[in-house]
C-alpha cells in the first residue's frame, strides 16, 4: 500500500512538473517583442528556497537589455559582466518566509551568445538560493517578488512540486502582474526512523530497570 502511494505521488510530482515547464516554454515563445519576459520556478525544501529565473528581451528591447549587461560594448558577455547583472538582479528580488525576509545568495548564472539574445531566442538563466529558519510543522507562507525592470518588463511565477515528501504546496496567491507570488504550503514534522524509535524504547526501558533495581535495594 505505501509503496503504491508513493509511486503515485512520483507520477502525480512528475507530470504537475511537466505541465508547469512547459507552461513556461508556451509563455516564452510567444511573449511580445517589446517585453522582457522574466519567469522564476521556485522550489521548496524543508530547510531551502531555489529560484529558477529565465530572462528573456524581445527584439525590440534586447539592444537596451543587452547594453546594461555588455558594459564595455564588445558585443560578448564577459563572465564578469554576467556575474555583475546577476547581481544586480539578486539585489531587487525579495523572499520571504511568514513575514521574516530571507538571505538570498546567487548560486550561478548561465549567459546566451549575444546575437541569440538579440534576436529574441536567447534566454539568461540566473539560479538565486535561500536557507530557512529552523520552522515549526505546519503552515507557512513563502512570498517572492521580483522588480527586476518594471519599465519593460512581464513576469511569471510558479511553485514547484517539492521534491521532499514533507513539504506541501496548497495554494499560490498572484498579484495582477505576477511581480508578487505568495505560496502556502505545509511543513510535515521529519519521520523518525524505525532503529531511532527502538533505540529510544531500549534506552527508556533500562533506565526502568535500573529505577525498580533502586527501589528494590532502598526498600530492604
């Protein structure tokens, strides 16, 4: 019986998984030439927060896009300069867990050839990370948000389905936008294992036998 529900919960993890990237291919490749589509998969662990964000310039705005990141104008992405966008992006995305803000930390970034993103094909990858606070079970609430150029820019965002059993997405709250996301979800307490509950019931039962033995001797 478990191992069928687990099985199933794989498959179920799995589709809702597929259906949400290629949501997000769908949106990327009919986004308007005049926008710079931003959308962020975000992933919840017990103790973690990952976000996925893939930006993608129309034609018509990927000169200007390109012109902040390509400081010295050589028409090639340095390292350098990708890593200083990425920063720059990490600085206007906010989490948050029940109110209490989160460190974000970038973790890498992934840059197209320049004529891809000229051309409107090329999308930047940028993977941003957050460690949580120790939290009790229960329910919870993750909000991100993104103002990462408002003047030109569209943005999606979603939830992934966790990868780890105890955590539970319930519901995910958008502004009109989708700057703002907020995800509900359910922290389940950790399972102890089996040998952790025996060891516990041989470690309570001597202490037992060793509070008889001393009532026994006291007692003569």
């Amino acid at each position: 019986m478990t191992t069928a529900r687990s099985s199933w919960r794989s498959k179920r993890a799995v589709a809702l998984t597929l259906i949400l990237v290629l949501a997000g291919a769908v949106a990327i490749s009919a986004h308007r030439r005049d926008e710079y589509l931003q959308a962020a998969r975000i992933a919840i662990d017990p103790d973690r927060v990952e976000i996925a964000l893939d930006l993608t310039p129309g034609i018509s705005v990927a000169a200007d896009v390109l012109a902040r990141i390509d400081r010295d104008g050589d028409t090639f992405v340095s390292p350098d300069e990708a890593r200083a966008y990425a920063r720059e992006l990490q600085r206007v995305v906010a989490l948050d867990v029940d109110g209490a803000p989160l460190r974000l930390e970038l973790v890498d970034d992934t840059f197209p050839p320049v004529e891809a993103v000229r051309n409107g094909e090329g999308a930047m990858r940028v993977n941003l990370a957050a460690p949580l606070p120790p939290l009790a079970a229960g329910v919870h609430h993750l909000r991100y948000r993104n103002s990462h150029r408002s003047d030109i820019g569209v943005y999606l965002a979603n939830a992934l389905v966790p990868a780890n059993d105890r955590v539970e997405v319930t519901a995910q709250r958008r502004d009109a936008d989708q700057r703002e996301l907020i995800i509900d979800y359910v922290l389940r307490p950790p399972r102890t294992h089996p040998r952790v509950q025996l060891s516990a019931g041989v470690a309570l039962m001597s202490m037992l036998g060793v509070w008889r033995r001393r009532r026994r001797m006291e007692s003569r």
